[in-house]
C-alpha cells in the first residue's frame, strides 16, 4: 500500500494549529529576557485581578450597590469569591502544566484558553485597571478624557506586544527548523 499525504487542511484548521503551536511555544519555550516580560507581567496583573479587583468589585456590590447588606456580610461573601478565585488560579496553572507536550482535542483547548486569557488580560484586564488608575470607575460611572485615554494606549501596547510575541515565536521556529534540517541532513549523509 502507498502512502498517501494527508488532507489539504483548511484556513480555520492551520489558523488553530498555528495558535496551539503558539500558545506551546509562550508556554514552555525558551525565551528571551523581553519574552519573559512580555508574559509574566500579564500573568502577575491577571492574579492580581482575579484576587483583589473581582472581591473588592464583590464587597462594593454586597454592601453598597446591589444588595445594602452589612460590611460583615459583604467580607464573608468577598472572601468566598476571592477563596474560589485562587482555586481557579491553581487549576488552571496544573491544567497548563499537565498539557505540555501532549497532542489530544483536550489538551489543546486547554492551551486555546490559555492564548484567549493571555489575550484577554493584555486587551481588557490591563487596560481595564489603567483605566481605573487614570480615575474612571464603573461604579459610580466616571469617564474622564484621561481614563479613557490611558486604557486605550495601554490596549494598543497590549496588542504590539501580542504582535511582537507572535513575530519572535515565527523567528525562533525558523531558525530551529532549519538547525533541524541540518541534523537530519547530516545524519543521513553519514557526516
């Protein structure tokens, strides 16, 4: 029997495959002192939003705007968010962990959310918090040129660095290729 090529894949199958290879890359690959800028700093904002924005968010909300009950209240329940928070946290961190190197529908959509929550931390969260440092706010709802114009250079520096990332992982992959295809070369000429 002959073997035969696979299928020709399609746009939205190589567009997935490119972010899964992306997303493996950021996740486990080396890097370069900037790179690892580039994704620790998203990360810390992340823990940080997810353990003191979203209970404080909760507390105001308890105790203040939605439901008038006492501070005490409004601390238990913040609490409790902020406990589930950091279970949340430990998930996902043994969750990408355990995905390394392994090939399954599974193990890829859990680096698909991992790309989309970098994403979502570098073009929401962050700018989102610089927004709240420049002096807007949600609750009450205050809008100043300033806020809305720090949240959205912050944005677009969320998106060059996405840009970057995505610029240095096709670099590196290039030059392993080809070191790759030098050791296959050479091996197989007996050099």
């Amino acid at each position: 029997m002959t073997y035969l090529p696979p299928p020709r894949r399609g746009p939205v199958v190589r567009a997935a495959r490119g972010i899964d290879e992306f997303t493996s890359w950021l996740l486990y690959g080396y890097e370069t002192w900037l790179v690892a800028v580039l994704k620790a700093v998203p990360l810390f904002l992340f823990m940080y939003f997810l353990l003191f924005y979203i209970p404080n968010y909760v507390y105001y909300a308890v105790t203040l705007y939605v439901l008038d009950f006492s501070k005490d209240v409004g601390f238990l329940v913040a609490n409790l968010v902020g406990g589930g928070n950091f279970t949340a946290l430990i998930v996902m961190a043994v969750w990408a962990q355990a995905a390394r190197g392994r090939q399954g529908f599974f193990w890829a959509l859990i680096r698909w959310l991992v790309f989309l929550q970098y994403l979502l931390t570098i073009l929401v969260l962050i700018p989102f918090m610089v927004f709240n440092l420049g002096g807007g706010s949600l609750i009450p709802p205050v809008f100043t040129f300033q806020a809305l114009a720090l949240g959205a250079v912050s944005a677009g520096m969320g998106a060059v660095s996405a840009v970057y990332l995505w610029f240095e992982f096709r670099r590196i992959t290039r030059r392993e290729a080809a070191e790759a295809a030098g050791s296959s070369l050479a091996l197989s000429t007996g050099r």
